[in-house]
C-alpha cells in the first residue's frame, strides 16, 4: 500500500490521517484474523509512502507510524517536456500540478504483487482479496470478483479508440474508479478518480510513462493524444494520463470498479442537485439509471474516500436527515472508530484503564472498540463524543484533537 506526499502541509491533520489509514488496512488484513466482521484476509501488507523533496521535512514522522518511505523527485522534469501546451500549463493543472505524477513511482514497487495506491483521506473498512484474487489468477476475466463490485455489466469496458495500439485483452493489470463527476454527463472518455488505483508493479510501465510524459502529447482541448483524455480536472496528470494509458495503449488490461462499493465519495451521480431527497437530472456515466451511492449501506462500503464528505478531521457534523449527509456521517463514524482503534492499539495503558471503565458502565469513558461498536469515547473531547470517539472539542477543523 502506498501514498504520496507533495508537501507537509497541514502536517498534524496529514499524520493523523497516515496513521488511520494504516491502521484501517491493518484491521482488513491477515494480521486481524478472526476480528474483522467482513471475513479474514489471505493477504499481508507493507506501509509505503512516496515523498518529495518539498515535504522531506515529514518523512521522519511518517516513518515513526511504519511507512517506508521513498524521497522522490518528479518522474520528468517540466524542463525536458517537449509538448508545449503541457509543459506550460501543467504546473497549475488539479490540486498539486507535475507534482502529481510522483504517484506513478508505486509501478517501481516491483518486489509485490500489486500495489494500492490512496489518498490520505481515504479509509479501508474490509479486505480487497476479491481484487488480489481476481488479477493473480491469471485469468482476464473478473468471474471470481462479486458482480456487484464491477461497474459494468460486461466487466472490462474500455472505450473504443480504432487507433488504439493494442488490442490483446490479457491479465488484469489495474483496478480503478472514474471520476463523473468532471465531465460532462455520457461524455468519454472520463478520467480515472486520482484517490484510488490498484496497479500492477512494472518498471516497463513506468518507463513508459515517462516516455509519454516527455513526449507531452497533450492537445488544447482534445486531451492527451488529442483523444478526448481531457480537459477535465487533473487530466494533464494523474487523472488524465492514467485510462489514456490503459483505454488507449492497453486496453482490456484494466477493470473499472463500482465506485458505490470501491473509492465511495458519496457523490451525486445525475447532473442536477438533489432536494428533498428527490433526485433529478441525466446519469453522470451516461447510462438511462444508475445506482445513487448515497443509498447504499455503509457495510457494503469496502474503500471509502473523504472527498464530497469533507475530511474527517474537520469534525463536520453531517447531522441532516438528508441523502447528502446520511451515508456521509456513518463514513466519518467509521474513521473516528477506527482512530480510537488505533489510538489504543498502541497504548496499552490506556486500554487497561478503558477495560475498567466499561466495566462500571461508565458510557463517556475510554473503552476498547468491539464490532459492534457497544462502547464509544477514547480522547477527551466532549463535542458529540458517541460519533466523534472524544477526538472533537467542536465542530470545524479547529475542534479536532490531534
């Protein structure tokens, strides 16, 4: 498992979010084995983190919480880009700019499997083995994955493109969600959701990608290649450069995820706003129905990530009985329980001390986090302890406890 750092800022609300997500991929691995409510994993797990030299200064922290980390610079430098248009503008392209691209390091990780890629932000809440599963078989096809966890019905869509310079369909090289949200509803191609990829390690991929970058064939309007791969937000890196890589020169060897079930944001999927609980508007992803996330139940949630739902350590109450906030704050219940998971995991003291307090029937004391979620606070925050687990003094990003 990876992530990537571009820059130490809002360095507390950074560590804490590495330390949660740690933890989460621990309790949805072989190492919890009989604990998690949604099956035990056949799968270990090794903490990356890809580091540039601007956030250097973290590196020491985030090695402290069992990351490795990899101190990085850009996979080309702007300089040596010989497309114009990209190499003047990509530097304020999406949230971080050429900065973005430091993510394609995790295809070097070459002594695993395959790598998963997240945004801090982001949590596990059960294991990904049906992925793992599904691409080491050897098999093209997706037939040992849930059919629930594929976004279309014939399992590996990719968008015709008649100049495309493959057309072998082989193993499953890449799992990801799309991004609807940034494009026009039924418009294709649509950009990859930056937040989430499972990817195959391959230094030939990477070279590769260094090679497309450099050549900078990114077209005012009409994307990379001039084939529709932009412009939307972040299509001049990660977002764009990613389905341009497996829709246009492999296509067949990546699946598209149900983004209700993988990298689940809570999104809107129709084009106009939801009032009232009543949806309206065309299907983002061009379909005539589609499956409104905001429905599902959070159990069916296997990577969640904090995007539409504003990050967790922002204490937002999402207290509305609305479709927007209902699923929102079981989300970032499910962040907070496993943060004061975490918290006494690696404080044995303190779970000592919980263990006492429960049994008094003390509901506002520290307690040891079971299934069931019976028990509640662990910090000493008193702003709405049986949501926020004691880690909230008020709403708002001041009100957390770092």
């Amino acid at each position: 498992y990876a992530i990537s750092l571009t820059s130490c800022a809002e360095t507390p609300s950074l560590i804490d979010g590495a330390a949660v997500l740690k933890h989460s991929i621990h309790l949805s691995s072989i190492r919890n084995q009989n604990q998690n409510p949604h099956g035990n994993s056949q799968y270990d797990y090794q903490m990356y983190a890809i580091v540039h030299h601007n956030a250097k200064s973290c590196q020491p922290l985030i090695e402290k919480l069992g990351y490795k980390t990899m101190l990085v610079d850009v996979p080309v430098q702007v300089n040596d880009i010989q497309g114009d248009f990209l190499r003047e503008n990509v530097v304020k392209n999406g949230c971080c700019g050429e900065l973005e691209f430091i993510k394609l390091w995790a295809y070097t990780l070459v002594d695993h499997p395959f790598v998963v890629h997240l945004d801090l932000d982001t949590v596990v809440l059960q294991p990904m083995d049906e992925l793992f599963n599904a691409a080491l078989s050897g098999d093209s096809t997706t037939k040992v994955m849930k059919k629930d966890s594929v976004m279309w019905e014939d399992q590996r869509k990719v968008y015709n493109d008649s100049s495309s310079t493959s057309t072998k369909h082989s193993q499953i090289d890449a799992f990801f969600t799309r991004d609807y949200n940034m494009v026009r509803s039924g418009k294709t191609p649509v950009g990859v959701q930056g937040g989430f990829i499972v990817l195959r390690p391959s230094m030939e991929a990477f070279e590769e990608y260094k090679t497309i970058i450099r050549e900078g064939d990114f077209q005012r309007g009409k994307g990379w290649g001039g084939k529709g791969f932009g412009p939307f937000y972040g299509s001049m890196t990660f977002q764009g450069i990613i389905p341009y890589y497996y829709d246009h020169f492999h296509p067949g060897t990546a699946v598209e995820l149900n983004r209700c079930i993988y990298n689940q944001m809570a999104d809107n999927p129709r084009d106009k706003r939801t009032v009232n609980d009543v949806v309206s508007g065309k299907c983002r992803d061009g379909r005539t129905d589609c499956d409104d996330c905001r429905e599902r139940k959070v159990e069916d949630v296997v990577t969640a990530h904090f995007t539409l739902c504003q990050k967790p350590w922002e204490c937002v109450v999402h207290d509305q009985d609305v479709l927007q906030h209902r699923l929102c704050r079981k989300l970032s219940g499910e962040w907070y329980r496993i943060r004061a998971d975490w918290e006494l995991s690696r404080n044995t003291g303190a779970k000592a001390k919980a263990k006492g307090k429960a049994s008094n029937n003390d509901t506002n004391a520290n307690t040891k986090i079971d299934a069931q979620n019976a028990v509640v606070v662990v910090g000493e925050g008193k702003f709405q302890p049986e949501h926020f687990r004691g880690f909230c003094n008020r709403g708002g990003k001041r009100g957390f406890l770092h």
